[in-house]
C-alpha cells in the first residue's frame, strides 16, 4: 500500500539533532545540555527529542516533553522562558535515550534538537553553538526495567558537586569536572507541531505523616519474582529489551522489594522535617492519588541512602503494598554528605509512600509532588448530593492524569494510548475544555506511519506509540478506532481530517474482509481478541458474537463516515444473522460458537452479562425490538448482582446466577451508556454512585477493574463526567 498521510512539518533554523557520539542506540544513556542565557525581553526555547527530557532554569523545574508522536515524527515544543530569565541563568535540558520496546516510548535512536533564541536571536543551538553537554553519570544507567510497558528504575548517585552544572553561570567545566562528550549529528528528521496545549506543572505537598516505622529485612521472592526485569523473558513472548542480570547492580532493588515493616507507630501530623536513621522509616500520605515527579529535600549528615516505595493507596494496616502490581515501585537516591533537593525524573503514580533510609541518617523536608496532567478545568459539579461530588471530583482527576499529550490507560503501570480506552475519553476531553484537542494529536499518531512495524497489514496497534514486536493486536480495538473516528467528526466537523484517514480505514475493512466466512460472519480472529476483562475474554473462538456485534457497528459507521451504503447492508445482515443464530433458550445472546469435529459451529451456551451491553450497544437490538432482555438489563444487572468486594462472584438471591458478571472494563461502561442513551437516568444515577463511590473514597481517582487488583487510575473511567453531563449535573 502506497500511502502518505498529509502532515504540516516544522524546521529548525540553525539547530541540528545530536546525541554523544556512536551511542544514540545505547539503552538508558542520560545525557544533559547546557546553556547559559542572558537577561532580555524573549527568550524562547525551540526543542525536541527521543525519548523524553526535562529543562530546567536555575535548576527549577520548567517542561517535560516531548508530545508524543508516531514512530519517525518528533513533535516540537515552543516554550517561553522569559519570565524565569531575569538575569543570567543556567539551562539544562535531561534527555533520556531509553532505545527499549515499550508502550509508553517508541523504540528508536536516541537525539535532542534544540534552539535558544533570545530578542530574535539565535544565541545557542544543538549542532552549532551554545550547548555543552555531559553523561549523567549520577543516574545509574544499568539497572532493572520499571515493567514490562514501560522503561526503566530510576537510581542516583549523588554529590553537591553536581550544583554548579545545574545552577552556576559562571562555571567553567572540563574532562576532569564531568564526562563531557563529543556530539555527532544524528540523520535528520521530521518534524511536526505539538497539536496539544502546554501544561502547567503544580505543586502537590504531602497532605499528612500518617505514620513512623521499622523495618527489617524479608523475603518476598514467590512474590514478586525478582529479579523479573532483569532476566529474558519466555521463549513464546518478544524478549523486552532490558540489560541481563551479570550486568546489573541488583542488591539495592532486592533489599528495597523485600523491605518488612516489622514496628508502625500510627499518627496523624502535617508534615515536618523528619529525621530518619537506619532502619527507620516514615509514611506520607498525599491527599488522593496523584500523578508526577516525586520530590524531597534532603539534609545528610553523611553519606546516605534513601529508598522510597509507593503505591495508589495505604491499605487499612497503614502500610503502602509497593508489591501490589508488577511494576517496582522503588526510588532509589544514594547520597554523598550534603544537602539535596531530590526529584525523579519520570512521573510516577501515588496515593502514599514510605521513605526509608537504609545507610546513613537524613533529614527529610519538602515531601510533594509536581503535577502531571491536563491542567484545571473550569467545570464544576452543580449538586448537593456529596457522594455524587465525590466521584465528580474524582472523574476529573482521573482525566486531568490520563491526559497528558494523548490519552493514556494509565499514568501508572503503562502511560500508554490505547484505542477503545480513548473513545471513552475522548468524550470527556469535550466536556470538559469544550475542544477536541488531545484527540486530534492521539488519531493522527494513528494515521501519520506508512506502516506499523511486525504488524499485518491494515491493522492498527492496539495502543501507540509504542511497540509490539511480537506482531501482537486486539483486532477489537481497531473497530473502536472506526467508532472514534464517527464521533469525532461529529464533535468537530473535520472533514479533512476524515478524508485523509480514509485509506487507512478503507485498508482495515479489507483487513478483516479476510476473516469472513461463507456466511459473512468474523470467525477465528487472530492475535487478542478482547471483549473485556471478564469471563468474556474467555470465550471469542471460533465465532464470536460481541467482536461481530462490534464489527456491524463499525460497518455502519463507514458507511457514515464515507457515504457507501454498501457497508450498511453489510451490518444489516451480520444483525439479522445474529438475532437468528445467537440466541439462547432462554432469550440470552450467547458469546460463542465452537466449530465441533463435524465442521459444523455450535452455540457453546455460556452467556455473559457484557455479550448482552454489546448487543444493545452496537444497535443489534434495542429495548423496542426486545423489551424482556432490556428489562432484564436494566432490573435484574447492575452493581447490586455482586457480593461486594468479591468480584466477580454473584450473590446468591441475585437472578440469572450463570449470566457471567461484567467487569469495569467495558462492560459497566456499556451498561451505563445505555442507561444514559435510553433515558433510564434513575438507574443510571444509582449506578454511578453503586459503581464509583468506592473507588472515589479509597484513592479520590477511578479504576481500571471493579477492585483494587490493577490500576486504581484509568483513563476510561472519567467517562462518568460524559453522563454527569447528560444528566445536567454539570456547570
């Protein structure tokens, strides 16, 4: 397929893309840049990279970027640093070269391009002048991956040494100061508009000390398995890329996941600075989960080590479960005698921490975090009922979190964008800022790639940009693309940009054209066929009825999109095919047909609650066409079905006990859109509150799952602000 997505680029004036010399491959190389900027009225900082950076002036925090972009584009950031320009300063711009496979970064070399231009002029650009540039030898390079989605552990040796880079104008520096380094020119690339709003990044302080601890030294290993991101993975998966176990320096991670509490001593205080010595610990509680750098000041009285674990929430006994999920949430800062203000470099997701010192003695001051995601709202919650504001308040923190340049699943375990995820959020970016801003951006990273590495043709990845070497997709999930595409040239009237994604779609029916039996019908899809996290998921082969639901819907919304009424009459038969095939005795749309020996497929009888949403959904039916299984929807299904806190097991009075129960994802969300769409908003609100309440009260954010299992911040979940909205709760 010859195919090129047209696309505004962006040029540099004089700044080229540099990286250290014959190392823009290397795994986890941090280097920083270094200018100095004079007093004037403009200055503007023109820069973009790979993987990611962070600029600072004087050492204060300004920007973390870039936007993320497809794989081959590099978005451009415009930052205005005037105001933090009053005389001399110092500007250094972190640029992490992670070259790994991941969701949240696209695997490719290492670079940074940037230009200072100061009352027009040009004073300091990357292959040119202006910039020096060093190894950061401070953070340790080699060392375990944060999890399988994501990048690496963040670990640091540190010395006062390092301030004058950071905020001495005057200074001068040599080989025998620091590990400066010889940059080459990088081969060029492209480059394109942000497409997204700038951030402000806030200043969250802890809200409380809720407890001071001991501990001792455990032994966690059936747990957590380490070391499990240093070491291949099966020989059946894609191997991550990650450095292997006799290169890495293992003991701090070790010792900081088999940490064991072994004393707590509850309180209740505002925080103040808190001296902690070997073998103790201290417990900060934020004031709901939160997302950003993590940050502290830290006075050693002689060398030190700190290690901070974390999690979304404290459990009932006080304590942080850093093991919940397979991530390392472990922080490590090894300091030399001195005084430190410390900060990550990536932004990490957390309800409460303990800091620990495991050598040394620190005084600890300034615990907070600075805030990453959408900035503030103006909308506001225009009830009385305060449960009700609470998972208002909630929602819209779950979507300022999840949306920071695309939308992501979560700003946790992945920081990915993922499609389905997003026509749920997508929705709420316009209630919310009345634009449809981030989802431009997150489509067009969709659409701008001439293909997708390892993946069949006409398919899209499931989340992106990242990468699936392994070829893997949810073939669902590019329907839902389909759907978002329908709803967003209704939100904006971009025909344009429908238009130019025309081929890509056009390439995705053919794609699927080839799964279609004698009947027309999707069978023995490929890859991950996802409904959602439920029984369902174990029941899409050979035939599945959700995933061809799903698939009319999309048919009809080509058809929408493109004007060809030949798709519709397509979906009007996968419809009627399914309401004359896939019902059971009962009136349940079973989710399954299973070739037998014989060749011939037959219903397999299992029937979830979620196959039901889907068939109301994707209009295969409605609650005119077959009011008894609506009613049965809407009266005998919902929050109340489950023994609370023991999902997914249905209690014993509740009707239909066979019908699988749903889980958040999606198959709440489809039952509360239905509610909303047909008008039972008495339900619905009763809903909202039944699902949401719990989650709102334990971490102030929405979650990926009915319990706390996996992510407690996830980006779909806001979508409750989409129904607030509906229902006029909204001002």
């Amino acid at each position: 397929m010859n195919y090129t997505y047209p696309v505004q680029t962006i040029s540099f004036e004089k700044a080229l893309p540099v990286w250290a010399w014959g190392r823009e491959h290397e795994m986890n190389l941090w280097l920083s840049f270094r200018t100095v900027a004079k007093k004037a009225e403009k200055t503007i900082l023109r820069l973009t990279g790979s993987s990611a950076y962070d600029v600072k002036v004087n050492g204060e925090f300004i920007a973390f970027g870039p936007a993320r972009a497809a794989h081959n584009f590099y978005r451009v950031d415009e930052l205005d640093l005037s105001a933090s320009i009053r005389e001399d300063a110092v500007i250094t711009i972190t640029v992490a070269g992670y070259n790994c496979n991941s969701f949240y970064h696209v695997d490719q070399p290492a670079f940074l391009c940037a230009e200072l231009i100061q009352d027009d002029e040009i004073t300091a650009a990357t292959g040119s002048h202006g910039f020096l540039c060093r190894v950061m030898t401070e953070h340790e390079q080699k060392v375990e991956r944060y999890c399988n989605q994501r990048t690496f552990c963040e670990v640091y040796n540190l010395s006062e040494a390092l301030n004058a880079w950071n905020l001495d104008a005057s200074a001068e520096f040599t080989d025998k100061d620091f590990a400066l380094v010889i940059l080459a020119k990088m081969e060029q690339k492209t480059y394109i508009a942000r497409g997204s709003y700038y951030n402000t990044y806030d200043r969250v302080p802890a809200e409380k000390i809720t407890s001071r601890l001991t501990y001792t030294k455990g032994d966690f290993k059936a747990r957590i398995r380490y070391p499990h991101y240093i070491v291949s993975r099966k020989p059946n998966r894609v191997e991550l890329k990650m450095f292997q176990l006799e290169e890495v320096t293992t003991d701090s991670f070790i010792d900081a996941r088999n940490i064991e509490v072994s004393e707590i001593l509850p309180t209740d205080e505002v925080p103040t600075a808190q001296t902690i010595e070997v073998g103790q610990g201290v417990t900060y509680k934020m004031a709901f989960n939160t997302t950003g750098k993590v940050a502290l000041d830290a006075v050693c009285e002689e060398d030190t080590e700190i290690i901070i674990t974390y999690d979304e929430f404290m459990g009932e006994n006080g304590l942080v479960d850093f093991r919940r999920m397979y991530t390392v949430n472990v922080l490590i800062f090894r300091m030399k005698k001195g005084t430190y203000h410390l900060s990550t470099f990536e932004p990490y997701t957390l309800g409460a921490m303990h800091v620990f010192v495991t050598k040394g003695k620190a005084t600890v001051s300034n615990v907070h975090m600075v805030y990453f995601g959408a900035n503030q709202t103006e909308r506001r919650y225009n009830g009385t009922d305060e449960e009700l504001r609470t998972i208002f308040n909630a929602a819209v923190e779950t979507y300022r979190q999840n949306t920071f340049t695309i939308y992501m699943d979560c700003p946790s375990r992945e920081r990915a964008g993922w499609l389905c995820d997003s026509f749920f959020t997508s929705r709420v970016e316009k209630v919310l800022t009345g634009k449809s801003e981030v989802e431009r951006a997150f489509l067009e990273n969709f659409f701008l790639p001439d293909s997708f590495r390892a993946l069949a043709k006409g398919m899209f990845p499931m989340c992106y940009p990242g990468d699936q070497y392994d070829g893997g997709y949810i073939p669902n999930w590019a329907m839902w693309l389909v759907l978002e595409l329908e709803e967003y040239l209704a939100r904006t009237g971009d025909r344009k940009f429908v238009d130019d994604a025309k081929p890509r779609i056009m390439a995705l029916v053919d794609f699927f054209k080839g799964y279609e039996n004698k009947d027309g019908i999707l069978e023995k899809l490929d890859r991950w066929v996802f409904v959602e996290w439920s029984e369902a998921n174990n029941l899409v082969q050979d035939i599945s009825f959700p995933s061809n639901m799903l698939y009319a819907r999309m048919l009809v919304a080509v058809a929408n999109l493109y004007g060809d009424d030949s798709f519709r009459e397509k979906a009007k038969h996968i419809k009627e095919y399914i309401n004359a095939n896939a019902m059971t005795d009962e009136g349940f749309y079973c989710d399954n047909a299973v070739y037998g020996e014989d060749g011939i497929a037959r219903l397999s009888g299992k029937c979830t609650e979620t196959c039901q949403y889907y068939a109301f959904f994707c209009d295969i039916t409605s609650p005119e066409e077959n009011p008894e299984l609506w009613n049965r929807m809407v009266h005998d299904f919902g929050p109340e079905r489950v023994v609370p806190h023991n999902w997914p097991e249905i209690k014993e009075d509740a009707k239909w006990r066979h019908i699988y129960a749903s889980n958040a994802f999606i198959g709440n969300y489809l039952r509360l859109d239905l509610l909303h769409r047909y008008g039972e908003h008495e339900k619905l609100v009763e809903n909202i509150r039944g699902f949401f309440i719990k989650m709102a009260t334990l971490t102030g954010t929405l979650w990926e799952n009915e319990t706390p299992t996996a992510s407690c911040n996830h980006g779909f979940a806001s979508h409750v602000l989409y129904w607030m909205d509906g229902l006029g709760m909204i001002d």
